[in-house]
C-alpha cells in the first residue's frame, strides 16, 4: 500500500487535548494518541462552548414529562436549549468529515448508555439514553465512523474503525479529483475488501460502475459513496472473510503445488476453528503475491487497511477475536 489519506475526525477534547472535564481532567486514550500521527482532529467540548467552565457543577439528562432535559442539578439551571443551539449549528458548519471519537456516557457527547433520571435529587438511574450533542451527531453523520472511546479498546471494534475512518478518506479524497479512472482503480484495489465485509455491496458497487453512462459523473459518484456507506453495516464476519481468500487463492492455483494447496486448506480449517488468527490466512497471501510478484493482489487495501503502526491486537478483554 502506498500514502493513506489523513482522515479528519471530530473528537471529545476532553480526550488527550484539554483538561476541560468537569472536575478540570484530561483523560488519556492511547489510540487517540497513536491516531494523532495519521489523523487531523477537531476537538470539540459542548459543555465549555455554551460557557459552563471548567471545572464546573455536573449536568445530568432528567426525565421532565416525557421529555429529556439537560439539567445542572447544584444550580438546577437547564442548559437544553443551549445545547441543542449549539449542535446544531457546530454540526451543520462541519464539512469533509469521516467520523467521530466522543466521550463516553457523557449527558453531552455519550452516543449510548447514558444515565437518565428522574428528578436533580438523588437518586438511582431509571434507564439510558444518547447525550443531546452525541445523539445528533448519530442523526446527522451516522453513516461515518462513529465510536466513543471505551468501545476502541476493543480489538474488533477497533480494527473496523480505523478501516472505515481510512477508507471514508480514501473515497473523499477522489472524489474531489473526480476521475472516473480513479474511480475503478480504487474499486479495484478495495475488491477484496469489500467482499470481506459484504458480496452483497461489493456487487452494488460494480454493478454502479458497470452501468456508468446512465449516469452523469455527479450521480455516479454519489451513487457510489452511497453504497459504500452500506458497507460497514455489520463487521467482517469470518465466513465472509474466509470466502475473500478462497476467492484470492484461486489466483495461485496453477502456480501452487498440492503440498501448498492442504496446507493452505488445513490453515482455513484451524481459522474455522478459532485456533489460528485470520491474519495467518493473509500473511499466507500476501507472501504468495510476493513470489508471483502478482502487482494487482498486492495493491489491494485488504492486506493492510490502515497503516500498520496502528495495529495492536491488545484488547480491553471485551469480545476479544481475531
């Protein structure tokens, strides 16, 4: 692989960049320090921007007649409306973005699990919500990468997200150039890829390029991204994965001797089995690519997504897989 495009991410700033937490704290994320090499963020705190301070009296999402409304319980100010001005008219200004790493729970930027109450007083949680900034943030842009923190250390989650964020800026970048001839060489470099996460999508998208003088190059483009943003839908699960490589062995299948060919069939077994990683299967590839000096497998984004200086398969213990 050769340059990867700089994705640009909206980020909590309370996360690496700034100690604007409510009690004056930075949190420290080693992925989002990795990431800063390769990634040109935006940082952003909802709270401090509709003058809350720092460090400041804690808000919380509280449940008044049906509605969710976000309180500051000491002061028993509500900051709602501020809020929501605030979202809306950061999120309409955002543009060429790929995705998002926000606090996690937070009543302002958590995308899930957040507390909700009942009343100021205290009290147990009565269920969990979105906060009012990452709830819209999941509205507007929930077809980007989109993640909060506590779910990057897992490796899954993990590895998916940096494909997507690297992939998304791939696409943005060529779209600004416009070239149809980018176009398919992109397509092409991703089809393995692609088939990894979906068959289904990877057909869509050739079936757009296909049918390219029914389009003007505008709606070819979009119709394109379009499709793309479907990819993402569910992980790469094993037995699509493990489909992608027959489909790429079939490439060495003249060149292969049969001593080859069990082996490579009793590593797909073990993968099956959950007793060898997937990488092994890829690393397999890769080297065979090498010594055919096949140049169009080796081009495909498949064998390395993202740049390699990001891959750690240390885990949070969390749904821990290959």
């Amino acid at each position: 692989m050769g340059a990867y495009a700089k994705p640009r991410l909206v980020v909590s700033r309370c996360l690496e960049f700034d100690n604007c937490r409510y009690n004056g704290d930075v949190i420290h994320h080693p992925t989002i320090r990795k990431l800063m090499k390769y990634v040109d963020f935006l940082t952003v705190c909802p709270e401090v921007e509709i003058g809350l301070g720092t460090p400041r009296e804690t808000i919380r999402i509280v449940l008044q007649d049906g509605e969710q409304r976000l309180v500051q319980p000491k002061t028993e100010r509500d900051v709602t409306a501020d809020i929501e001005r605030f979202s809306d008219a950061y999120l309409q200004s955002l543009e060429h973005i790929d995705g998002f790493i926000l606090k996690s729970r937070s009543p302002s930027c958590g995308l899930k699990e957040v507390k909700l109450y009942t009343s100021t007083e205290k009290g147990p949680a009565v269920g969990s919500s979105s906060g009012l900034f990452g709830g819209k943030v999941l509205k507007k842009f929930g077809h980007l990468a989109v993640e909060d923190e506590g779910r990057l250390n897992n490796f899954l989650i993990r590895e998916r997200f940096f494909t997507k964020i690297f992939l998304l800026a791939a696409y943005r970048e060529l779209k600004k150039e416009g070239s149809l001839e980018r176009l398919h060489d992109f397509h092409e470099n991703n089809r393995y890829l692609f088939l990894a996460y979906s068959r289904p999508t990877l057909k869509l998208l050739t079936r757009i390029l296909k049918n390219k003088d029914q389009h003007a190059q505008d709606e070819l483009f979009s119709l394109y991204e379009k499709g793309l943003q479907r990819l993402f839908l569910r992980t790469a699960r094993y037995d699509s994965s493990l489909n992608a490589a027959r489909e790429m062995v079939k490439t060495f299948e003249v060149q292969l001797n049969e001593r080859e060919k069990s082996h490579f069939l009793e590593m797909m077994e073990k993968v099956e089995e959950k007793k060898e990683p997937f990488s092994s299967v890829l690393a397999m590839l890769k080297s065979w690519a090498y010594r055919f000096e096949n140049e169009e497998l080796l081009r495909q984004s498949w064998f390395q997504p993202y740049p390699e200086d990001l891959l750690e398969i240390s885990d949070s213990g969390k749904g821990r897989d290959y």
